[in-house]
C-alpha cells in the first residue's frame, strides 16, 4: 500500500505540475489580451479616454477579458483540485506508516 500511495503521490505531482503549466499559459495570453485591448482602446476607439478610464471601467467589461478570464478561472479550480488531491494523499502515506508502525507495537 505504500509503495502504491508513492506512486500515487508521483502521478499526481505531476499532474498538478502540468495543470500549472496550463494556468501559466492562460495567464500570458490573457496578459497579451489585455495588452492587445488596452491598445484599441487607447489608440484606436473613437472616443479619446485616459488610463484610468479604460482601466476602470472598459477593460473589466469587456467581453474578451471576461471570457479569458472565465477560463482562468476554471483552469484555478482544476489546480486546486490536484493540489487538494495531493495533500491527501501524503497524509494518507503518513496515516499507513503510523497504523503499520503501531500494529508492529501492538497498540
């Protein structure tokens, strides 16, 4: 069982690893996205506004951000849930080795 539980928490570990991965490329797309939106608004939308105009109130509406956004989101749930799946696991390797280790005792 604890050489499964290793294999297990190996497997897993990797998992978590590529789901990161994954959320880092989101993440830069979206910064490019961002970029690319904070341009046209800047630059090429008719009406002329400041930063903190398109900052505050075009940007986070906008419905490209907002999507990508969404999947980030989602791609966070898919991390934690590796992460929460890992931590059980190597606490189940720790709970096996204390119940063999009393069973030898005769506790």
């Amino acid at each position: 069982k604890l050489m499964d539980n290793a294999y297990n928490i190996m497997k897993y570990q990797d998992f978590l690893n590529a789901e990161k991965a994954t959320m880092e490329v989101i993440q830069e797309k979206l910064d490019v996205l961002t970029r690319k939106r904070y341009d046209y608004y800047r630059f090429e939308h008719d009406i002329e506004l400041t930063k903190v105009e398109i900052e505050k109130f075009y940007l986070p509406g906008d419905e490209a951000i907002l999507k990508m956004k969404g999947i980030m989101r989602r791609q966070q749930v898919r991390v934690d849930f590796f992460a929460m799946c890992l931590s059980c696991l190597k606490q189940q390797g720790w709970n096996m080795k204390e119940w063999s280790q009393n069973e030898r005792r005769g506790l």
